[in-house]
C-alpha cells in the first residue's frame, strides 16, 4: 500500500481509502459482513474510512462505528453531512443550525467523540460560506473536528470558499471529494488544478464508475451489478452516452489485456496517478470485491498505457455529463437564468 499526505494536514493516508456507501441496506450488507470488510481492509494497510450520514439512512455509521470499536486510533475516520436526511426542511444543507446537530448525531451512530474528516456532502446555494466556515471552525476548536473538507464542488465554490475563510480569519476546507474515473474526466478541466493550487487533499469517489469498470460490464453480457438493481437507467445500453460507456469499457478491456492487468487495476492506477489526488475511494459490498481492488494497492501504469488512455477517452471529458453532481443550479432550474 502506498500511502500520501492529506493535502497539507500532514496526515498520512493511503492510496486506497475505504468507502462505506454499501454498508447496511444500500448494499445489503449484515454487521458481520461490514465488520470482516474492515479488518481485511485494515490489515491490508488501508488506513482513510469514509462514510456519510446519508448512507442508509445513517446505519453506515453504526456498522463502521462497531466495526473500529477498540482501534480507534489506528483509523483516519472521515464522515459527511449535507445531503437531505429525512423531510424535515431543515435536516440538510450546511447551515450552523444542522450542521452541528447533524455532527452530534453522526458522533453517536460512530460512537466516538470526534472525526479527523469532517465534510460537507454537496454545496448549498442556499446558505453562506462565512456560515458555513465558521460553524465548522467552532466545531474544529471544539475537538470534534480535526479538519474539514468538502464533496462535489464546482471548481468556482472551491476558489469562493477558499478567498472566504481568508477574508473572514476562519479554518479552510482542505480537502475535495470529487467524482473520477477513466469515464468521467470532467473534473480534469477545472477541479483538479484548482485543488492543486490550494493544495487541497482529494478524495475520488466512484472511481470504478458505478460499475462499469469493474469488470462486469461488458459488450453481450447481462448486467447484474448491485448498482443496476436500483439505478437500471444508469446501465440501459439502448441510450447514447450508456453505449459511449459500453464502447470505450470494450476498448479499455484491450489495454488492460495488453498491460497484464484488470479492468480494475488499470481504473484505480489511473485515478491515483493524477499527481492531484491523493486517495482513490473503493466501495466493496463483500470481501471478494474489496480483494479484487486491493490488487490494484500498488499498480504503476506505464506512460504507455496511460496515452492508450486518453485517446480512447480524452482528458476532461465526461462520457455522462448529465450524471454529474456538481453542475451549477442555473443549469438545473431556468428561473436561475431568466429575468
């Protein structure tokens, strides 16, 4: 395992973080199950887990909590907040008012007294970057926060929260959470030198790209991922940019032949070999799938093969634009860019 600095935090994490999306019913995964993921996970050099209080309905948080019960320490724990949790207006966003108490509530599902990664899921228009910074600031003086980060930005809001907490003498994000793979490299164009210019840690979340580069998405075969049970239209290979995503998985299946690797090596060696990304985050549902990405811990893709690369899928480009989730509300909703 190779391990990295957090951005400038000085904490040491390995190149392979362990996400804990498919912990609990989202991946129908038992305690047991969660917990064998984790030691295995740790004993292999892991060190980064990642989860959300979002991830089924807050049990990710339980299960990983029980999972590192007695080694707390030997774990940087990372969690998020942000995303809708529940009806209630007010249980989302990234207010003072929800994210201390969605803070407090993650505290106890983990069953600890603090994370050493702190996040917000998604940026919310709704509420200022001095709100936003400060809450986190107190919560960092306050011991329940080492460091703070945050998941799905536009390039402009991390430039924008950034000038904020300068302005206002507050702590900074230092890390992002970004979407990346081979098939989505949208975040090659803006976010990645800019979290390369603030020197922020970056986390890649969905590196296998839902899937598809797993190994198990391939030209006459059935679809039968975890994934595709809940998110079908994601796979329906009768849309346009599905079949761009069928194309190029055919197409990179030869260059990781040729290389002597797995699909899922040649996606995870990509994604670690961007010089601005720190960890890659893996999201295994049984210890099969977390061995068959470990095998990935050290891959070092050769020039060669990262040329063959992008010219199948060229840099900056994502094959689904329309999944991303950092596109700008303007875009969404037309009363944002209609007078």
């Amino acid at each position: 395992m190779q391990y990295r600095t957090l951005g400038r935090t000085g904490v040491q994490v390995s190149s392979l973080a362990l996400g804990a999306m498919n912990f609990g019913r989202i991946g129908r995964t038992t305690q047991d199950e969660v917990t064998a993921v984790v030691d295995a996970a740790l004993e292999a050099g892991i060190n980064l887990i990642d989860t959300a209080d979002v991830y089924s309905g807050g049990e990710s948080e339980e299960m990983v909590g029980k999972a590192v019960a007695g080694r707390r320490d030997d774990v940087v724990l990372a969690t998020k907040a942000g995303m809708p949790v529940g009806e209630e207006r007010h249980r989302r966003g990234s207010s003072r008012r929800w994210l201390v108490t969605a803070l407090e509530d993650s505290l106890r599902r983990l069953g600890v007294d603090h994370v050493d990664l702190y996040q917000v899921h998604r940026w919310d228009p709704s509420t200022s970057d001095e709100e936003t910074l400060s809450a986190l600031t107190d919560l960092q003086r306050a011991g329940k926060v080492r460091h703070f980060g945050s998941s799905t930005f536009p390039a402009h809001r991390i430039v924008q929260a950034q000038w904020a907490a300068r302005e206002h003498r507050l702590s900074r994000y230092v890390t992002e959470q970004p979407s990346y793979s081979i098939l989505q490299r949208g975040v090659e164009t803006h976010v990645l030198p800019v979290t390369e210019e603030y020197g922020l840690g970056v986390l890649a979340w969905s590196p296998l790209a839902s899937g598809w580069l797993s190994g198990a998405v391939r030209e006459g075969r059935k679809v039968a991922t975890n994934r595709s049970t809940f998110m079908p239209q994601r796979f329906d290979t009768a849309l346009p940019s599905n079949r761009a995503r069928l194309d190029a998985v055919e197409q990179l299946a030869e260059v990781a032949d040729g290389a002597g690797l797995t699909m899922i090596q040649l996606a995870l060696g990509f994604v670690t070999a961007h010089p601005g990304v720190t960890s890659a985050l893996i999201g295994p549902r049984t210890l099969d799938h977390l061995h068959s990405q470990l095998a990935a811990a050290d891959t070092v893709l050769s020039g060669d093969v990262l040329d063959a690369i992008d010219a199948i899928v060229a840099p900056g480009v994502d094959l689904a634009a329309h999944e991303k989730n950092d596109t700008p509300p303007a875009l969404l909703d037309p009363s944002l860019r209609r007078r």
